[in-house]
C-alpha cells in the first residue's frame, strides 16, 4: 500500500518535486535533524545535543543590539522611522535601493583592506548566497555541464548550484599531506578526468576562505587558479562570504585584488558570491550578493533576482547600518578579536587531550582530526563514529564524509554560535568521550577490538558520564583536566 501510494505521488508530481537532488539525505542535515530533536538546554535539557553543526556567528549580538538602540530611525518599524514607511514599503526597482548597493559596496571594500574598489551598479541582490550561487549557475552552464571544485567543500554547494540547475559538480581531490592545499597538477588532473569522461567543464567553484578548512589562499595559488581558467576558458565563481571572519594570520587576500594588481586575465570569467550571513552574523536577513566583471551575467541575473529579492525594508536598515563607517570598523575588530579567542579556547581544549586540529585563520569553524580515533581508516569507520559522537557524547559535528574530503577522519566544529557555558561543557563531553576511546580500544585482540568497540564506546560513555556529572569538574583549560592527558 505504501508503495502504491508513493508511485501514485510520482506520477502525480513533478520529477523536481519527488526527486533526491536537495541532498537533505546527507549526515551533514542528518546532524541538524538530531539536534532539533533533542537540543541542549543548561537547565531544561542538560544532556541534550550541543549544536556544533550551524555555522552561524553569534559573537557580537551585543555590538548590533546596542547600534539598533541608539539608531531606531534605521527602522521603519520605529517612531524614529516611521516616516519613512510609505516610501520603503511601496514597490521599488529590483536593481535595489542605491543606498543599499553603495554601501555594500563600501563594505566589500573595507573588509578587503581597501585594496580593491567595487562598482555599485554590479551588485545583484539575492536570497543569500545560496540564490546567488544558484543564479550564477543557470547563468553560467547548462544541464549537464560542470564546475570543478576542491575538496572538501561545503555540501549544501550540491543543493545550491545541482538541485534545480541540473549541472554537476566534479571534486579537484586535495590531501591533508600538504594541508589540503589546491596544486596545479590537482587541477589539471580534475580537468583531465572530465575531458576524458565527454563532460564539459564551464567553471571553477572556489571557496576563500574555506569552508570546512577555515585556511585563506595565499597570493601564489590564487594566481594559479586565474591562469588556469583562464588558459581552460572556464568561469571562476568566488565566494567570499567568510572574508571578515578572518582572526590571525595570514590575511584574506581577495581575487579582485589579484585581477587588479596580480595577473592579466579575461575579466569576463570572473565572478564574486557574498552575503551578510557569517561575517555580520545576518543569516535571517537573507542579503546575498552577485558581483560580476560580465557586463551580460549582471544583466541576466539582475532579471532573475525578481525571484529572491532582498526586502527594501532589509535593505533600509542594512544601509544604515554599513554606513556608520566608525561602526563597522569597531565590529570588524571586535569580531576578529572574539573569533580568536574562541577559536583558542577550543583547540587548546582539544590538544589536551590530544586531538589536533588543521592550522587555520578564519571562519567560525576548525577542520579537527579524529583519523586515530577510527576503527580502521574508512568512510564506514568515519561514520560509525560520527553516530557515538552524536548519540551518546550528544555533540552535532559534521563528518568530512558530507563535505566530500578525501580522506576518513576528519570532521567541521562550529565555535561561533554559542555561549562560552556551551563551549565548556561540549569540551567535558569531548575530554570524557576521549578517554573512554582510549580505554575502549585497549589492544586484546584484533578481533575484539573491531568487533566490539562500538558496543564498548557507548556503554563506557555512559557509566563514565553518570561518574563524572557527579563530582567536581576540573576546568577545561587546565592542561591537567584530563585523566587522559594525566596517565600520558
């Protein structure tokens, strides 16, 4: 019966609506879907599951809560601004306000160090990055065609430039035995592979700063990446959506600083995607940006951006806002500052217990390393950890299986979008799951020890739990906080 009624469905809908393509099956929104069902609370839910999945940056609320305070004219919705409200609220012309493109504009610029200048009229608005990417897609390739793209990379990329375009994607495979760094011969071999399969290649998917990796490209390989689309005659499609969540060194270097001051090259294949999401911390407010040198690709998705505006109410408020230049500044540091510190708070923590993590400078995330903690070195492996990670230590990772790495063992974590309280007790959680897996995986046999672990991990996790929640807690910044790091 239930498979009739299902067949029935198909028939009766498109194949847009009863196919898989949204990739909603991967353990990536699998891990959001076990946090929804149980979220950690520190009094309602205590042992519920701490989301570590969401890349979301929550760090200076307090900065943004203050400005709207001592700014309700930025408001329509506020005494101060309701005499705005007719001429906000009636239709306005879908190349957006030009206070809003201005400063965007303005914003762009800063955050690049005001080494590169932006034109206003290019700026295409759009429903997040995810509605800028998929424009440039249907603007770029048809169904079939391909963009190449480094691995790993972020998984709703599948969603955003495949589900409704029809296009592909095709991994430029990076290992962690040069830190996942992007070669020339990584790329040609990509390009290769894709001739070789009669798929025609029409762009390159890059993401600077990355995400999982949380790294930036250095000036060399970004000069590489140009000469190579531009030797293939491919697009190359930028986002730069993470480019003010930048912490340490090195610094973000942007493409448009390395078209303008770098390399020669046919400016017509260079594309930029951003938003206000994870720099400003707006993912609600849905601004995404399309920023393009091809006059006919502005012109195109400024027709398709009818279907995902950004609402002029939006657009009056953040134009205010990224105007107060003195603001700006104020909140670009201090989110750099707390970036920083977060960031060190949890990758100390993990090194005292010792796991590592891949060298990084900016985003909300660390790229951390569980290869010695698997089973054995596969996927399988991977994921079978994953589940102990998320059902019994009650933390949502994200396995590096969904951002399609290369290699098993590695998972994204997601500093940015808790309180410190949280950040502590997810690093108990870790320190206590640590030991148990060294004591789980004490040698006895080669075949108890991988016929049993599982079953070992998540029975010694919750005795150990129920012991430990009982007595005092050393903190976690104590280099002596784990009876790990102690017997070591």
């Amino acid at each position: 019966m239930e498979f009739s009624l299902k067949n029935e469905q198909q028939q009766l809908l498109s194949k847009m609506a009863t196919n898989d393509g949204h990739g909603e099956n991967s353990p990536y929104f699998d891990g959001w879907k076990a946090y929804d069902s149980d979220p950690y609370h520190p009094t309602r839910n205590p042992n519920g599951v701490i989301q570590m999945g969401l890349a979301e940056n929550q760090l200076c609320f307090d900065l943004i809560e203050e400005w709207v305070l001592n700014n309700p004219e930025a408001s329509i919705c506020t005494a101060e601004g309701a005499n705005k409200f007719m001429e906000v609220a009636i239709y306005q012309d879908y190349h957006g306000l030009p206070e809003f493109r201005n400063a965007v504009a303005r914003f762009m610029e800063k955050v690049r160090g005001d080494r590169v200048k932006f034109d206003p009229n290019r700026i295409v608005m759009s429903g997040g990055a995810t509605g800028a990417h998929e424009t440039l897609a249907f603007c770029l390739a048809d169904p079939e065609d391909a963009f190449l793209v480094p691995t790993p990379y972020y998984p709703g990329f599948d969603r955003d430039l495949r589900w409704r375009t029809g296009m592909q994607l095709l991994p430029i495979v990076c290992h962690s035995s040069n830190d996942f760094k992007v070669t020339k011969e990584s790329m040609e071999a990509a390009y290769q592979k894709a001739q070789e399969a009669n798929i025609r290649v029409k762009g390159f998917l890059l993401n600077n700063p990355s995400n999982p990796l949380g790294t930036v490209l250095d000036r060399e390989t970004l000069i590489d990446i140009v000469t190579f689309i531009n030797d293939k005659n491919i697009h190359l499609i930028c986002d730069e959506i993470y480019s003010a969540t930048v912490f340490s060194q090195p610094e973000f270097i942007s493409i448009s600083e390395i078209i303008e001051h770098d390399v020669q090259c046919n400016r017509d294949l260079i594309h930029l995607v951003y938003s206000l999401s994870k720099d400003l911390g707006f993912p609600g407010f849905r601004v995404g940006i399309l920023y393009s040198y091809n006059d006919a690709v502005v012109s195109c998705a400024r027709k398709m951006s009818s279907f995902g505006l950004v609402s002029t109410q939006t657009q009056h408020l953040i134009a205010s806002m990224l105007s107060d230049e003195a603001f700006m500044d104020k909140i670009i540091s201090t989110s750099s500052e707390r970036l920083a510190a977060r960031h060190g708070l949890f990758t100390r923590g993990l090194a005292q217990v010792g796991i590592g993590t891949l060298k990084s400078s900016a985003g909300l995330y660390f790229w951390m390393d569980l290869r010695r903690l698997l089973r054995e070195s596969t996927f399988e492996a991977e994921m079978e950890l994953w589940r102990i990670i998320i059902h019994e230590v009650k933390l949502n990772v994200s396995p590096g299986l969904s951002f399609h790495c290369s290699e098993p063992g590695w998972f994204r974590v997601c500093f940015a979008n808790m309180d410190d309280e949280s950040v502590r007790v997810a690093l108990r959680r870790i320190h206590k799951f640590v030991l148990v897996q060294g004591k789980a995986t004490e040698p006895t046999t080669p075949k108890s020890r991988c016929g049993s672990s599982k079953l070992q991990l998540s029975l010694s996790f919750r005795r150990l739990d129920e012991r430990v929640m009982g007595s005092h807690m050393m903190s976690p910044h104590s280099p002596m906080a784990s009876p790990l790091v102690r017997a070591t």
